[in-house]
C-alpha cells in the first residue's frame, strides 16, 4: 500500500517508459485537430471518474463513497479528492485498512437501499474481500429469492504498473468473472471512464469496475453530466477488415500503438475495446468476427484463466465456421510479476508482439487490396 | 434504569397485574448494569410461550423431515437457544434490522414470516421463503428488515455493521441487531465491523450466541479468551443468561437504547443447543448426554416460562391447550409444504441480475442459450 502512495506523490508520469512516450508521440497529431475543433476541455482521466462520481452524488443522495483514504487524502489517485468537503465524512468515508469488514459494510448498507462506491486502493487489495463480493454481493439477489438488490460499484485500480512488484499488480478481473451475479467492466478512455461510472452507479446491478494503474493521467474529453454510457456494449476503436484485436483497459493503447505500424505496413485491421468483461457484447464481437473470420485477444490477464481465456473459449464454440484461423491470444506470462524493469516488460504483452500476431494470422505482407 | 424504564413500557401496554422477576445479574463489560429485576405480566409470558413453543416444535419438525430426507444438504437447529431470538424481538421494532448467520430458520418466523414459507424453503419448494432458491441457510425477509440467512459465519458481521451505517446515514432511530456464535466470535472480520462501528458510533447491537460449542469445538479450545462480551474491548460488553427470556428482553432494550444514544454494544448470550451442530452432527461426540440432559432439566428456557406461568394463576390445561394448538399449526405447516411445487427450470436464469442486460446465458451444451426472461415483479 506504501507503493501505490508513492507512485501518486510523484504526480503526473513524467519518467514516462518507453513504450508510454511513444504513444504519447503518436496521438500528438491527434491531439491538434482537437485543440483546433470546438473549446471542449482536455482533462485527465482521475478528473473525469472524479466529475462522474461528483455529479452522481449530487443526482441521488443515496450515492456514497467509501474506502481508504477517499475523504480527507483525496483519494491515493485523486479520484475523490475534495467530495468530503462537498458531501460530508458519512457520504464520503474514510475507512480503516479492513478491506473484509468494509467491503461486507458496502454490501449491507446496500441491501438497505443505499448506492455504495467502494474504492478498493488496489484491486489486489480486494481479495480479502473474496467472500463478501462474491458471496454476499454478487450472490444476494439470487439466493433471496429477488428480494435484496446489491447496487454496488466495486472500483479501483488495478493491472500492471511501472515496477509496483508482484501483488500490487494483480489482474482481479481474472479472479471475479466467475462470480455469478456480478458485472465487469473496464474503461479505458477519459469518456468512456466517465460515462460508464456513471452508468455503473445507477445501475441496480453490483458492477466491479477495473481502471488502470497507468491510466489515470490519460487524457480526453468527456462528456457532460446526461452522457451515460451502455455497460454491455464493447467500443469498435477502429474499423477494418483484415483481422479483428479484441481487448480492453491499458492494452488498448498497447495495440493501437501496434495499429499505427501495422497501417504504415499496409494492414487494416480492426480494433473493438470489450469494455464489458462480462458479460461479453456477442453482437459487437460476432459482427466483427464474421466480417475479418481471424481474431487476436490481447489481454493483459495471464494466460490461464483469464478474461481472453474465456473469450477465446466463446469464440471457438459459437463461432468456430466464422473462423479461417485459431484465436491467437496474447496474454500475460502465468508468473508474478517481476520488479526489474525489463523483466516487468517481458511479462506483460508489447506492441511489438501484437505487430507479430498480425503478421502470423494475417500474413507476413499485407494483404493486396482491389 | 434504562432497562427497568424500558420494560415498564412493555409492561404497561397489557392489563394484567404486573409480575416482578429477578434474574441472573449481569456481567458487564466497560458500562454500568441494568437493573436484574425485570417487570412483567401474564400476557406478554403467554406471548413469549407460545412464540418459543412454535420455535421448538418448528425445529424438532425440521429435524424429523431432515431424517425422512424431506429436506437435504445443511439444517442447523435451534432448539434450545429460543429465548434469545424471542427476548430480542421483544425489545426491538419491526423496523430495527436482524441478520444472522445460517442458525435462522426461527428469524423467519419471529420476523414474521409464516411457518408454511419456511417449511416449503426447507424442502426446495417455489412456495418457500426464498423461492427454492436459497435453502436453509439463506432465508431472507426483506420487508420486516431481516437480512438473512448467511452461510459464511462472521460475514454476516461486516454486513450487520453496514446496516448500521444505513439506519445512521437515513437518520433512523433504528438499531440493527447482528448475531453470530461463539465461533464465529474469533473472526477477524468482526475486529474490523466492530473498530468501524466503534469509530463512527453507529447503533449497532452485536450479539454473540454463546452455545459453547463452535460445531464440534469447545469454546475453551478455539478461543484464547472466552469472555466474548469483553471481546470488543473499548466497546462496552453485557453478558446474560440466555436461556432467560426476561433477562434478554431487559438487555437488549437497555442495550437498544445505549446503541441508539452512543454507539455500539456487545452482548454474550449464555445459551446452548440441544441439538448438534446441524443434522449431520450427532453432537455427542464432543459433550456428554449428561450435559444435554442437565441443560433441559434445569435451564430449559420453554420450561422456565411455564413454571412462572404456573404460579401466577395460569391453568395448566390452558397451557395444554396452547401445545395443541401450535403442534397442530406446525404439522399443518409440514404438510402443506409437502405438497409444495418444485421450482420450474426457468427459474434457474430468471432475474440473475436486478436489471435485464440483454445478454444470453450459455447452457451446459454447446448451442444451449438462454435468454433469462426478466420478471420486474420479481421481487418484494
């Protein structure tokens, strides 16, 4: 926990890696027809999650935050920093380091009729609140026979940092898709972090809602107070016909950053954003599938039992006539991850990689267009 | 004095003579002791009888259809620890919130859930408290403000903490009362519900009830230290004897009052169950028979309310008569539900989530979907 409070005290990352600098280049272009274009504010995505969580407690008073150093800390990444002030100590409460007992209090303040957002510091922080996301929450309205309703957003952090060592950077959405009942999502943009917050804290459904460690200073704009977003929907971040790249959350930049040399090659290929982990967009994914018939999964989950795991499992099942090629799923290696630098590198998926997937499935040369 | 003040109210609400009783005094933990003489009359003993009664024959019915494998899997029994749940709901509302653990098949009833709804649960019927759905261990009443029925023993404690927090945060002048036993006792998580509660003075009523046997473990063997009431350590404790109707219905209402003004309290039941652990436990392994016997005989709590029922002027055959009349309505109970519906295969995706998604569920086969119809009336 004394890491991730460091990583935020340093601010904005400017010893930015490598591979974080060159996505930045690559959207500089981008960033200029934006500035050009209408006077919508960039802002970064701690700040729309932030704005999400402010309007919706000022909507519904029923709203409230709860967690570790949400209150009067702002938020170990500032993304409730200042609400205390605005809302009170109740509606926005500093809990101890009991991650067991406060997510069970989130549950039962819940089943009152209350809207709880509990703040797990690091998403790895909640498998000691296993049993009550899985048994009490995601369980609840089943076992009562459709009495009790959880509407619980279960956030954080999570995913692979920069050097946070092997149990701050855990991939819970591996762990929690298996839990019936409940709802994953995971943003990956400064709008779609807006809107499916908010979508996720009006839902009547418990939503675990994973950001991303290296995320939160991305920039974007997001949208006004009525922008909400559908949860079940996946997001096409590109269109194109040659292979379709499901992924979502940090992998997404990681395989438009492959995209951008792919296209330089002369490749087309397709890029859809899950955005809901489960369950899966089937019409969104089919529809692609069936129109490029090879897929690519880049995850960032380990290779067994993860989310590109069961997509890849879904996709074989239903879809297996769809396909002229194998899934070719990139995930991460079944290892802790390491503390050195290179070796956290060689641990996690790189464009580079996702560069050599499409050349494997689609072709060593891009393909020749009428 | 709060508790005598307090009783007084309930005492006063009938017309009969008002009966005094002493009870066992009791310990106390961080905080001055109510006073052990607690007033009562004829008709709230009848009251607390006949509820107790239905209790224990509900139990014993459960116990004879467990055997005739009428109901499977997990059944924890009751029996014997009766005057706990009646001496609480006598001093709380409808509106003040109990959750328990999977020992809650007499929360139902005294939540006023009906005999029928249990019996049908218990049995895997669509008649039942929870549809079939959540079995003996996950009976819930929504409307009366019991929040079940949970199968993992002290999670019920973070949940009970958190329906503190609500009653406090809609400024309820309600208290939620969270039961768990002596094993559960030894959970970390009620260490962090009770700091929570502690920090943030919300009415919470934590409620330990000690049978001195977590399922085959004695007290002295799990727990360091088993005074369960000083467990809480700045939160102030009161031990009674929870096999004392009265006893319990003075400190819960001294205890309600002390949650409602300053925060949380922790309260040890002195109980025991006749049974074993759950239907699989013979609960003879662990104790003696002459243990089982010597706690019927002498601190039976049905029993003890007779006896004052005796010799303020009631006629036994009314007494009798009573028996009768429960034993009847319990065994009507058990056959009604007998001959309760299975729950129909859809009901297996119905309502998975509170609102529809849109989204299919793939089946045991492949090419097996279903498309969960949503009820929006599915629900109480």
């Amino acid at each position: 926990m004394l890491a991730s409070r460091n990583t935020r005290a340093s601010g904005a990352r400017v010893a930015a890696a490598p591979a974080q600098r060159a996505i930045l280049a690559a959207r500089s272009g981008r960033r200029a027809s934006v500035a050009a274009q209408a006077q919508k504010k960039e802002i970064m995505m701690w700040e729309a999650l932030r704005e999400a969580i402010d309007e919706e407690m000022e909507r519904d008073p029923t709203v409230c935050v709860m967690g570790e150093d949400v209150g009067h800390y702002g938020g170990s990444y500032k993304c409730t920093l200042g609400l205390y002030k605005k809302y009170g100590d109740m509606r926005v409460l500093d809990t101890p380091i009991c991650e067991n007992g406060f997510m069970g209090m989130g549950v039962g303040a819940a089943m009152t009729g209350l809207r709880p957002i509990v703040e797990g510091m690091n998403m790895g922080f909640l498998l000691l609140a296993f049993n009550q996301i899985s048994n009490n929450c995601g369980m609840l309205h089943y076992t009562s026979g459709g009495q009790f309703k959880t509407p619980l957003v279960i956030r954080g952090p999570g995913g692979v940092g920069r050097q946070l060592g092997a149990e701050h950077s855990q991939r819970l959405e591996s762990y929690f898709q298996s839990i019936p009942g409940v709802q994953l999502v995971a943003c990956s943009t400064v709008k779609n972090s807006k809107a499916l917050l908010k979508a996720a804290i009006r839902s009547d459904n418990p939503i675990i809602f994973f950001e991303h460690v290296l995320l939160y200073n991305v920039k974007g704009e997001a949208g006004d107070k009525d922008d909400v977003a559908c949860l079940e929907r996946a997001e096409v971040v590109r269109e194109g016909t040659d292979v379709v790249i499901f992924t979502y959350s940090r992998m997404r930049y990681v395989v438009m950053q492959a995209v951008n040399e792919l296209v330089k090659q002369g490749y087309n290929p397709e890029v859809v954003d899950l955005i809901s982990l489960k369950p899966f967009d089937m019409e969104t994914i089919a529809k692609s599938v069936k129109k490029t018939r090879k897929v690519i999964i880049v995850e960032e989950c380990m290779k067994t039992g993860g989310i590109g795991a069961s997509l890849s499992a879904v996709i074989h099942e239903s879809l297996f006539n769809e396909l002229d090629h194998e899934v070719v799923r990139l995930s991460s290696q079944d290892v802790p991850t390491a503390y050195a630098y290179e070796l956290e590198a060689a641990t996690i998926v790189q464009s580079s990689q996702v560069v050599d997937a499409v050349h494997r499935i689609v072709g060593a040369t891009a393909p020749v267009r009428a | 004095m709060l508790g005598l003040s307090m009783a007084r109210l309930f005492a006063s609400a009938a017309a009969s003579p008002t009966i005094k009783v002493e009870v066992l005094p009791y310990k106390v933990h961080r905080i001055e002791a109510p006073s052990n003489v607690v007033e009562t009359n004829v008709e709230e003993l009848m009251g607390f009888y006949k509820l107790m009664y239905k209790m224990r024959r509900m139990e014993i019915a459960a116990d004879m259809m467990y055997k005739a494998k009428f109901i499977r899997g997990f059944c924890h029994l009751y029996d014997g620890q009766e005057a706990v749940l009646t001496g609480i709901e006598a001093a709380i509302t409808l509106k003040d919130s109990i959750i328990t653990s999977y020992r809650d098949h007499c929360q139902h009833v005294s939540r006023g859930g009906s005999i029928v709804s249990l019996m049908a649960e218990l049995m895997g019927k669509q008649e039942g408290a929870t549809k079939g759905l959540g079995g003996s261990m996950h009976i819930y009443n929504r409307k009366n403000n019991f929040y079940g029925g949970n199968g993992i023993v002290g999670a019920q404690i973070p949940l009970g903490a958190g329906i503190a927090l609500a009653h406090k945060y809609k400024g309820e002048p309600n208290v939620c009362i969270t039961m768990y036993g002596d094993g559960a006792a030894n959970q970390g998580q009620k260490y962090e519900a009770l700091n929570m509660a502690g920090l943030w003075n919300l009415p919470a009523i934590f409620v330990c009830e000690n049978n001195h046997y977590g399922m085959g473990t004695a007290e002295w063997r799990a727990a360091k230290s088993p005074n369960f009431y000083t467990r809480g350590d700045y939160i102030p404790g009161i031990k009674v004897d929870g096999m004392d109707v009265l006893a319990v219905k003075n400190a819960v209402a001294f205890a309600k009052a002390h949650a409602l003004a300053n925060g949380p309290i922790v309260m040890e039941m002195d109980t025991y169950r006749y049974h074993g652990h759950s239907m699989s436990d013979p609960g003879s392994t662990y104790r003696t028979r002459d243990e089982i016997n010597a706690m019927r005989t002498e601190r039976d709590p049905i029993e003890r309310v007779k006896k004052l029922l005796l010799t303020n002027g009631v006629d036994a055959a009314d007494l009798k008569k009573i028996d009768k009349e429960v034993k009847k309505e319990v065994d009507d109970a058990v056959e009604q539900a007998k001959l309760g519906k299975i729950p129909p295969l859809a009901w297996l995706w119905r309502n998975m989530y509170m609102a529809p998604l849109g989204a299919g569920m793939r089946g045991v086969l492949p090419d097996e979907y279903h498309v969960p119809a949503f009820d929006p009336s599915y629900k109480s």
